[in-house]
C-alpha cells in the first residue's frame, strides 16, 4: 500500500483509510458491510466522497455502494451533532412513557428524529431496547445511560449538556 | 490455582453496567487490597443474573448472598461488615428476601425459585471473558463428546428426540433442520447463529452471548460436525457493543486452545467462525434476508422454497439457528434427549427465556419450563404490577405478536397455546401491560415499527401496513368511523396472504389480537372519543377539579408552558388553559391531593 509520505491533506486520509480497511478486508466474502462499518466507526459517516472510493478500491459500482447505505439505518450520510441523544423506544420503555421523553425532546430542540440542532449540539436518534428494560424508559447521550426517566428529568439532561462544552 | 475463600459475583451484563457495575467492582478490588483481603477473596465479572429491575447486583459464595442496587457508596460497608466482621448488610438484600438465621441464599429469592436455567446456566455463574471458567463447569465437554464418541447421524438422532424446537419464533423443529441441511451433497456447507434479536422488547441473546459466549461456539462446532460444514457466521446486532467484544474474546479464546481452526483437539474436524455486524434493519433477522446480509448486500428476504438448508448463503446448504437454541445443545448432548424431553408439555420440551418488562415488579430474564402459567411468571417470578395496579394484557411476539388477555392467565406458555391464543412465542420478549395502558395504542407502535422496517421488496407489506398504521393513527385522534374496524380486518387478512416474508404475514397480529379482546376499546376511540385508559393525548383533557383543590399551586409552578393560572393569595381558582395546554401530564403526577382529572 502506498503510504503518503508528505503532509496529509484531507483527501489523503479519507484515501488511506479506506485503502487500509479495504486490504484488510478483502480476503474475506462478503466484506462490503464490515468495510463501512470500520470506515463509519472511524470518521464517523459516510460521505459522497468516501462511498466513491470504497467502491473504487472494491472494484464495484457506487450504485451498490449507496443501495447498501441506504437500505441499513445504522449507516449515517451525514455527520451528527456533538451528543447523540438516543431515546429507547423498545416495547418495555414504550409502555413506561418512553413517547412522552421523546415529545419532550423534540418539542425543546426544535428537531425531529433523526435531525441535528442547527448549533451542531445534538443529534436526536431513535433506538431499539438497549437491554436495560429494568431501567425504563431509558436514553442514552453519546452512550452515556440516563434511566428512569421522568419528563422533568429532559431539562436537566439537556441543561447539564448545555453547561458543558460551551454550547449557547 | 490459587485458592480463594470467597468470591464475590458482581453483573456484568448491560442493564448492571449502565447502572455502573464497572465502579463497583473497581471500587471492590481497591478496598480488598487497602484490607490486604486481595488474596483470599476474588471479585468476578459475570454475566447477566436476570434481576435487572434490582441491579446493579452483587452475590458473595459460598454463602449465596445477593445484593441488589448496590451503589459504588455502599462498598465500603460492605466490605467492613459482610467480609471482615461476617455480618450481613440487610439494607442491601433483595426486598422479598427472608433473613433466617444471619443466611439467606440467592436460590430462595421468589424471582429464582420457579426457574429452570439451562440456556442462561453460566450467567451469573462464570466470568464470560476466560475460557477456563466455563471449561471448569463442563464447558466444550459435550463437544469433545461429539467429536470423539458421536457420528454425525447420532447428534441429529439425538437433538431430534430432545424435541428442541427454534427459541427465535418459528418454534421449527431444531433435528430436522439439521438433517436436512446433512442430507445436502455438497462440499461447503455453512452455519449460522442468529443473534440480531430484533424484538424490541427482548433481550435474552444477548444476555447469553455476553454471559456465555463459549456456549454458542461449542454448539456451532458441534451443528456444523453434524451437517457437514466447516465454516460459521454469528450476525449480530451492531448496538450490541459488549456483545460482539466478548465474542470476539471468546473466538480467540477458542482458537487459542484448538477448538476451533484445521484439527479440533486431533480430530482432523475443522471448524472456523467470524462475526458479522447487522446494520439496524429489523427484516434482517428473517433468515433468507440474514444471508443477504452477510453476502454484503441490500438484506432483502428471498422467496422460499428453496429452503437455505438447501440453497443459503452463497447458494450453499446453511443452516440458521437462534442463540438460545444454540445455547441448549451442549447440555441435550450431556445430560440426554430424555432428560430434556421430560421438561415442558406435550409438543414443546425444555425450558424458554423470557424478558420481561413494563409495568411489572421485578423486570429481568427468566428461564422457565414451557408450560409455566402466564399467572406463575407474572405474580410469583415477576412480583406483580406496581402501584397496586391491575394487570390487562402480556405482549409476546414482539411485532409479529399478540396480547394475551387477563382472562387468559392461567393458560400455559408454550408454542401451541400462544398461537391459539392469537399470539406467538416470538424470541421472548414478553411486556406486561396494565390499566393505564391503552391497547389501541400498543396496537399502533407496534405498526409504526412494521412501517419503518418494511424493506420495501413487496406491496402489500409495504403500502398495506402504511394504511393500517393511518387508520389506527386516525382512531387515536377520536377521529375514526365504526367501518374503519372491518377495514382494518381485511386489510390484515390481505396483507397475511399476500406479503412476501413472514415480516408482512404476521404483521396483522397486534391489530388482529387486540382487535379479538379489547374490541370496546377501539369501539370507545371511535363512538364516545373516549381513552378508557387515559392514554391517548388527543383523547385528553387535564382539569382541575375545583372541590378537591387545595390551591397548593404545584400544578402551576410545574407546567412547562404555563398552562395553568391560579393564585393561592387572592384565591383564584386553578385552571388549565385547553389552548395552551400540551397534554404532557406533569400537573397530574405533581397534584398532591388527586384534584387533576384526565
Ligand atoms: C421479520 C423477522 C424477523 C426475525 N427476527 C429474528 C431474530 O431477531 N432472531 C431470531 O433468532 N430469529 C428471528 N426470526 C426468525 C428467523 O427467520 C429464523 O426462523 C430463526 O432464526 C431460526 O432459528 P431457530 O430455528 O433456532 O429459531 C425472524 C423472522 C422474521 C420473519
Ligand atoms: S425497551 Fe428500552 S431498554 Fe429495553
């Protein structure tokens, strides 16, 4: 493989990393899925420019490539805000109220599912019991678990957030 | 192998560790060693123990003693009274626990008495992350059994009289798939292990593969040495992050000691497996749309026959089977079809695991003997529904499920009674639900979530489920005519007939079964815009009732859009304001009198 000995510019990285995860996955049958997955955990989506390459360096179309993205949820085309606040909407927290956290939510952040706050603070994400149903209903921020909700408990979760970082 | 005079379980399992059972352990093995205990006693790191609602949980052998929500503050305690001064923290234990004579064992616990653990044997037993500890409790023994003393036709022979059928909801019987896959002439052949658990409501395979992921590996090697394959995948769910890293530890593990790789323990068999991520796509766990997946395509099902025993992944035989059927195998193979076949009813043997959750006591997961009674798992396991609250209905079968009535309680649990019933075992998620739940409602998350994971491929699933899902939206909103009912059942009879996997074909059920036992109370949207159980907001009004009102002012102070006016000073009476009003309920949890009807 070859390694770029001059300073990276951007381009290059998103090169080498999808070079990199594809030659070590090549091996393998079936390897398209595993190589986004990789891609996606490290630079987080996946954009145009890296859907190109990766079917480039895979030798098949983008339509493939892009059929695939598209078909799973897991798969983002977009970066997401700063904290990913992710409310369990699995049948046990669902019946504890887990769809009023949600109201909340998108009622104080102005955003639906799946969208991002214009600052770039918070992504709001939907999930799918997170296995623990005995802390219902339960969110996660960043992966962080916030169980036992109550719908007050959303301003103070958001405000402690608020605090942090420096976010107006 | 040093030696230790106590060792002390904490849970390591998901629902434990969001409730920061890591701390407490870290916590643990810092005052053992400041009280020089280090030596003598052993903190370990298990898996699941099944009584979430408590956690985060700590037991201490050999005394069985269990704790529950232990905090990282409560360790010290701990640690100076039950390990130094031998005294039990009773504050700690489980609330329906006795305390006799100084012991209490976790075995006695009500939530323990009634189960039967052999797929969730080694949760709660042994620490997931070294192959030692589940060799020690006669772990890859069944495997060697196989390999050495077993042909092929045997095992099949075997799992076959054990009765095992599918724990993943088809309930198929787990021998015959087998054979059928072994008849194939072929010179790859694959297995696989289904853990994308896609019921929203459950979360046993999971469990077992963070609890005890030895025993998943043992029973591939073991499927593929009885059909002929050489080569395994395990899809799991990508949100399953503690999952796939003890897996992963587990596979090397095995690899490490020659129980997987060209020659397993010397006997030329060879057996290799990897892990494949799903990618949030419910449709996913059907197994011909599983294969798609793990081919690295769009996971779309295909249309059967063939069956993949025959022609699965890359058109090679595959077999498919669930964790917890998986998890069963070793033991069938060990302690015999007989012994297995004598559990459960008539036509479903051995025990099933169920999570349980929603308006219950004690949430968790409990193994069960099939035939267990609805009434036994949700009073004496499950300890009730809170608040003094009256039980409505159980959800089994996730989206491609039903509701079980509570006139229906006493029926025992197995694959024929739920079908009859209207419902289905499904993988186990079982949602207790009770008089604040409407079942309109249920009825409609259910079909949101068939909406958005429909891959589109058929019309009738697709199109057809958008409509139920509108109709059922429109009822919600005390919009909805009496014909609107009969529409709903011929579109669910339509859509069972027409769609092309079992996704669309069972996606009726909700509508359907709750439909057949709470038909009033879709009667009661429709005719008097009435929730009988106080759920639908559209359907709501919150106001305060003048006569009950103490003018304490809670109300008002907590509304968060300033709905509610009223003065305690100049005796202003307390109104909510309909307009303003955004129905979210938090006047009528602050009232402390009861004043706020809805
Ligand atoms: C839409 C749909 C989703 C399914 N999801 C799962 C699942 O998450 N886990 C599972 O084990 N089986 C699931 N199944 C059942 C599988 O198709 C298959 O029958 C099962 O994995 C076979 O294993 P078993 O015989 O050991 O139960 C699903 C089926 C359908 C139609
Ligand atoms: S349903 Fe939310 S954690 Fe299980």
């Amino acid at each position: 493989m070859n390694t770029n000995a001059n300073q990276p510019t951007k381009n290059d990285e998103k090169n080498f990393l999808v070079k990199e995860v594809v030659a070590r996955h090549q091996h393998s049958k079936g390897a398209l899925i595993p190589v986004l997955h990789e891609i996606q955990e490290r630079y987080g989506y996946l954009p145009v420019e890296i859907q190109e390459k990766v079917a480039k360096e895979m030798n098949i179309s983008q339509a493939e490539v892009f059929g695939v993205i598209s078909f799973y949820s897991h798969f983002a085309t977009k970066p997401a805000g700063k904290y990913r606040i992710s409310v369990c909407m699995g049948t046990a927290c669902y019946v504890k109220g887990a769809g009023s956290v949600l109201d909340k939510l998108k009622e104080k952040l102005h955003v639906k599912v799946g969208q991002t706050t214009e600052d770039g603070a918070f992504t709001l994400e939907e999930c799918r019991c997170l296995g623990c149903c005995g802390l219902a209903p339960v969110l996660t921020v960043n992966g962080k678990v916030y169980g036992r909700l109550t719908i007050e408990d959303v301003d103070t979760i958001l405000e402690s957030y608020k605090n942090d970082g420096g976010i107006a | 192998m040093q030696f230790f005079r106590s060792h002390i379980l904490v849970c390591g399992g998901t629902g434990c560790t969001s409730s920061d059972s890591a701390k407490i352990i870290e916590e643990l093995d810092k005052l053992l060693v400041d009280k020089k205990l280090d030596k003598e006693i052993k903190v370990v790191q298990t898996g699941c123990f099944g009584l979430c609602e408590q956690g985060p949980i700590m037991v201490v052998y050999p005394e069985g003693t269990m704790y529950c929500k232990v905090k990282v503050t409560d360790v010290a305690e701990f640690v100076e009274e039950h390990l130094i001064k031998g005294r039990i923290v009773t504050r700690l234990l489980e609330k329906s626990s006795d305390v006799k004579d100084g012991e209490y064992a976790i075995e006695k616990s009500s939530f323990f008495k009634k189960q039967l653990r052999i797929a969730l044997r080694n949760c709660g037993v042994i620490n997931p992350e070294l192959i030692d500890e589940y060799i020690a409790f006669d772990g890859y023994k069944a495997l060697i059994k196989a390999l050495t003393e077993m042909k092929p036709d045997e095992i099949i022979e075997t799992i076959k009289k054990s009765g095992l059928r599918g724990r993943g909801g088809g309930g198929y019987p787990t021998g015959s798939k087998w054979e059928f896959a072994a008849k194939q002439d072929n010179d790859q052949k694959y297995v696989c292990c289904n853990a994308d658990e896609g019921d929203p409501g459950a979360f046993m395979d999971r469990s077992v593969l963070e609890g005890d992921p030895h025993s998943i590996i043992e029973a591939m090697i073991i499927a593929g040495y009885a059909i002929g394959a050489n080569y395994g995948f395990v899809y799991v769910r990508a949100e399953y992050p503690i999952a796939v890293k003890r897996l992963q530890i587990a596979i090397e593990q095995a690899r490490e000691y020659g129980l997987l790789g060209d020659n397993i323990l010397g006997t030329g068999v060879k057996f290799d497996l990897e892990i494949r991520l799903g990618a949030g796509a419910f449709v996913c766990g059907e197994e011909t749309a599983l294969m798609t997946s793990i081919e690295g395509k769009r996971g779309e099902p295909r249309v059967r026959p063939p069956y993949p025993a025959e022609k699965g992944l890359w058109q090679k035989p595959t077999i498919l089977n669930n964790v917890e059927t998986l998890a069963n195998i070793p033991m069938i193979l060990l302690k015999g079809p007989e012994w297995f076949a004598s559990m459960g009813t008539e036509k479903s043997k051995g025990t099933k695991v169920f999570a349980i959750g929603g308006k219950i006591n004690n949430t968790g997961l409990v193994e069960i003997p099939m035939g267990t009674t609805l009434r036994e798992v949700i009073y004496d396991i499950g300890g009730g529904i809170p608040g003094g609250k009256k039980f409505k209905a159980a959800q089994t079968g996730g989206p491609s499920g039903g509701c079980i009535p509570a006139s229906h309680i006493d029926t025992p649990i197995d694959y024929e009674s739920l079908i009859e019933l209207g419902s289905m075992m499904g993988s186990g998620g079982l949602i207790v639900m009770d008089e604040d739940t409407c079942m309109v409602d249920i009825a409609k998350f259910f079909l949101e979530f068939t909406v958005d994971e429909s891959c589109g491929k058929c019309t009738p699933c697709r199109l057809g489920t958008r409509r139920m899902m509108e109709i059922l939206d429109k009822i919600t909103k005390g919009r909805g005519k009496m014909s609107d009912l009969d529409e709903l059942e011929t579109l669910a009879r339509d859509i069972k007939a027409a769609s092309l996997c079992a996704l669309g074909q069972t996606a009726p059920n909700p509508i359907l079964s709750t439909l057949r036992y709470f038909r009033d109370e879709y009667e009661a949207h429709i005719r008097d815009h009435r929730c009988p159980a106080g759920s639908c907001k559209s359907l709501l009004s919150y106001e305060v009732t003048e006569d009950k009102c103490i003018r304490c002012g809670l109300c008002a102070k907590n509304c968060p859009v300033n709905a509610i006016t009223g003065s305690k000073k100049d005796e202003i009476p307390f109104v909510v304001d309909q307009d303003i009003c955004i129905k979210c309920g938090v006047c009528y949890q602050k009232c402390p009198v009861d004043a706020i009807t809805k």
